[in-house]
C-alpha cells in the first residue's frame, strides 16, 4: 500500500531512524566494546600506566620525571638551584620539566648554537656525575626527547648509572643491574625502535628495594 506522506516527510523518517541506529551503535555500543576489551586485554596501559607506593598513586610509567634535589645555592632570581640526585638514575633531558600538561621538543636545528652550548654542558655534567670521561656519556643522556615526556632512556646511559647508584645506596651493584635487566623492554613488535628502560618503573622498584 502506498504511502501517503509527503516525500520530505519519509526522508526525514529515514534519517531520524538512521541517526538513531548509528548513535546507539557507533556511540554506546562501539565504545562499551572497546573499552571492555582495554580492561581486559590492556588493563595497565588503559588505566595509564600507574605506578603504586604502598597503595598510593605516585606515578605513570608513561611520563618521566626529574630526579633532583636542592643544591644549596639559588639563581639569580632567588630560586634553588637542583641539581641531579645521585641516589636515582636519572632520565633524559625535558624541554618542559616533565610537565605533563603539555609536550614538545625544543626545535631546535642541529647546527644550533644554543642546542650545541646545552649538550656540551650537560656532557660534562653526566661526565662529572658518572665519574666518567665525556666520550662515554650516550646521546640520549644529552639530548631531549621529541616530546619532552619520554620516561625511557637507552640500556647504555642505564649502565652508566649503575656503580654511581649502587655505591651511593650502599647496594650490590649485581643487584642494582638486575633491577635494570628487569626494567629493560626490548623493540616492539620485535623491531621497532629500539631497547630502552622505563627510568619511572626503575627507581620505583628501587625505592622498594631500599
């Protein structure tokens, strides 16, 4: 039997339905599926990774931190001057301080002059932590990460670290190595990018240790 609404009217019969079907299934359905399958599968990485001390959230293994302590002395401004604290590994360099509410790189070109000025006088920094000669200090203990929130740092500049948190904690240094072994995730996939160690989760199982 024919119908004997008005052509326009149908249409917007079959939109409003089609409007209904897609919000029920694209907007409830889809995304109760998807988070279902987050908590289940990738329950950690859906709940951001945190990181617990003694029940308490300190932490997300997804965004490093600066591992510092009060020098002593103040800046021009009058503000305190931190430096490393040589009871931690200690991270990369961030372009934001590890402030989670925003992420980028400096931007700034290879040839540089301030970039050059900066990686010189944090090598010498490292250098003079580790105890080491300048040659030995790994690019990424030098350099920034894109984001500027990248809790990882390379198996090497790891290594680096290990006699200077060890001695420093009065710790065996097999015992501090194995604590990196266990932090080490190697490449994606097997093969994208490259071994790396989560600095957060680290020093969280270091404090546990302590």
């Amino acid at each position: 039997m024919a119908s004997n609404l008005p052509g326009s009217v149908r249409q917007f019969g079959v939109a409003l339905r089609a409007l209904l079907f897609f919000t029920v299934v694209l907007g409830l359905a889809y995304p109760l599926v998807m988070t279902g399958v987050a908590q289940a599968v990738f329950n950690d990485n859906a709940n951001g990774s945190i990181v617990q001390v003694d029940g308490k959230d300190v932490a997300s293994g997804l965004i490093g931190q600066a591992y510092t302590m009060d020098s002593g002395k103040k800046d021009a401004d009058g503000n305190a001057i931190m430096v490393a604290d040589p009871k931690w590994f200690q991270t990369r360099p961030s372009a934001v301080d590890y402030d989670a509410m925003g992420s980028a790189g400096s931007n700034y070109g290879p040839n540089n002059a301030d970039l050059l000025a900066a990686i010189e006088e944090r090598k010498q920094a490292v250098a003079e932590l580790e105890g080491v000669d300048p040659s030995q200090v790994p690019p990424d203990a030098v350099t920034a990460s894109g984001s500027g929130l990248d809790p990882n740092i390379s198996p090497a500049y790891a290594a680096l670290q290990v006699d200077r948190v060890a001695r420093e904690r009065g710790l065996d240094v097999a015992k501090v190595q194995e604590l990196v072994t266990e932090n080490t995730e190697g490449r994606t996939l097997g093969f994208l990018g490259e071994p790396r160690v989560n600095v957060v989760t680290l020093n969280n199982a270091l404090a546990a240790l302590s």
